[in-house]
C-alpha cells in the first residue's frame, strides 16, 4: 500500500522539463496553421460525404448512422473535441450540446471528457516542445500574463480546478498557459476531468432534451447555463484583478528592496 502512494505522489508530482530548442514565432504560426488547414480540409470533406444527415429532418437518420456505426462515430466525434481545443476553432458548447443530442447526456459528456483531455495533452506537448513563443503566436502576451497560475505557484493547483470549474473561462488559453508551468499532465487530467463535469454535463443535458423534442426544457436549462456563465465570466475578472494586484505590488516591493540595497 505505502509503494502505491509513494508512485501515486511522484506520479502527480510537478515536472522540471526545459525547452529543448527555442523555435521563432514565425515557426510556431506555421506548424498551428498547417494544422489548421489540414483539419479544415478534413471537416469540409466529412461535411460534404455526410451533409444529408446535417438538417432537423434528418436528426433520426443521424442518430441510426451513429447507433449502427458506434464505434467510428465516437472516434470522429472524440477528434472533433481534440480538434476543438487545439485549433478553437468551435466553440466547446456548440460541440458538448452536439454531443447531448447525438450520444445523450451521459455518452456525450463521456466521450465530450475524453476527446477534450486527448486534445489538451496535445496542447500541453506541444507547449513544451515549441515554448512561450508558440503561445504567444496564438495569443496575445497580456492575456497570457494576466493568468494567476503562472504566478502562483503555492495555489497553483486550486487555481486550475477553480478556472476549470467555473463556466465562461477561456479553458482553451489556460490549457496552452499550463504547459508553461511545471503541472504533471496526470495532475492535471485529474483536476480539470473534475472541474469540467458540471459544465459540459449542463450542455450535453440541454443537447438531448432539444433531441428528444423536450423544447422548454432544454431551453431552461440553456437560459440557466447562460446565467452560470455570465456570472462565471464576472469571477473570472474578479480572479485576474486580484491576481494583477498582487503581482503590482510584489513588483513594487521588489523596487523598493532594491532601493534600499543601493
């Protein structure tokens, strides 16, 4: 039992990792646009072979494509999620409330955490390997910085899974800013598989009553979720002022020891 924990702890533990070589903004544009365009490519054509099943009318045909071809048709929906973290694309909600209506509520938030977790550990690689530069080719510096897990560390972790939980976060740029900290990915599986259950729950749940013809209840759950989100949004604000004031201040303090010393 105690080398169980002992493999549990290291497991979970932060990584020490180092870029390997330091790749130009220029590099890392073109390797997230080459697949971008690739994936792109690959949506068109899947959207052209299966546009008959794309309308209301053809909701049920869908349904028994999917239901007689289960395991292809989870594989290209599990893609799509990945898809949808690495490149955003999609928007996630659009894709969980696809989900719900096509897999139900309880498969849809399955394969909706899995495809999610596969694309965030690609995020996290590729992070890794191409460094802050690749990031910040994605996104802008400010927003990258304004980001509390990358200042601090002590409540790093509570962080994660409080950014994760709450609905209305830019969950897509804090996966790319965790693979500039030192987080295991199994930590990270773990904290965020947690956090995201409610929210993708909440989508895939309105997707299946909309599915079913269950139109008032799908619609109060969506207008519920918009609420969630909006005040979820507010705290996420509330979370990054704090954050910048700390870090002003802790910016100041330094100044002034340094006044001091001289």
């Amino acid at each position: 039992m105690g080398k169980r924990k002992e493999k549990a702890k290291r497991l979970l533990a932060d990584k020490h990792f180092e870029e390997t070589k330091h790749y130009s903004k220029r590099t890392a544009a073109t390797v997230i646009s080459v697949a971008s365009a690739v994936i792109c490519i690959l949506a068109v054509i899947g959207a052209i072979l299966l546009r008959d099943y794309f309308s209301a009318e053809n909701l049920d045909k869908l349904q028994v494509f999917v239901s007689e071809h289960w395991l292809a048709g989870t594989l290209i929906f599990m893609s799509i999620c990945a898809t949808q973290v690495i490149i955003a694309l999609i928007p996630g909600e659009a894709v969980e409330i696809a989900a719900g209506v096509i897999f139900g509520s309880f498969w849809g938030t399955v394969l909706c955490l899995v495809g999610i977790m596969t694309g965030s550990v690609i995020v996290i690689l590729l992070v890794r390997k191409f460094g802050r530069r690749f990031v910040e080719s994605l996104y802008p510096r400010e927003k990258i910085d304004a980001l509390p897990i990358l200042h601090n560390t002590k409540r790093r972790n509570f962080l994660i899974a409080l950014l994760f939980f709450i609905p209305g976060t830019p969950k897509d740029l804090i996966t790319y800013v965790v693979g500039l900290t030192e987080v295991s990915i199994p930590m990270y599986i773990l904290l965020t598989t947690l956090a995201r259950v409610p929210s993708i729950l909440m989508s895939t749940l309105g997707g299946d009553a909309f599915g079913e013809g269950q139109v008032v209840k799908g619609i109060i759950i969506f207008a519920v979720a918009a609420l969630v989100s909006g005040l979820g949004y507010l705290a996420y604000l509330l979370i990054q002022k704090i954050s910048n004031r700390r870090k002003k201040k802790q910016k100041e303090d330094g100044e002034e020891q340094s006044d001091l010393s001289e």
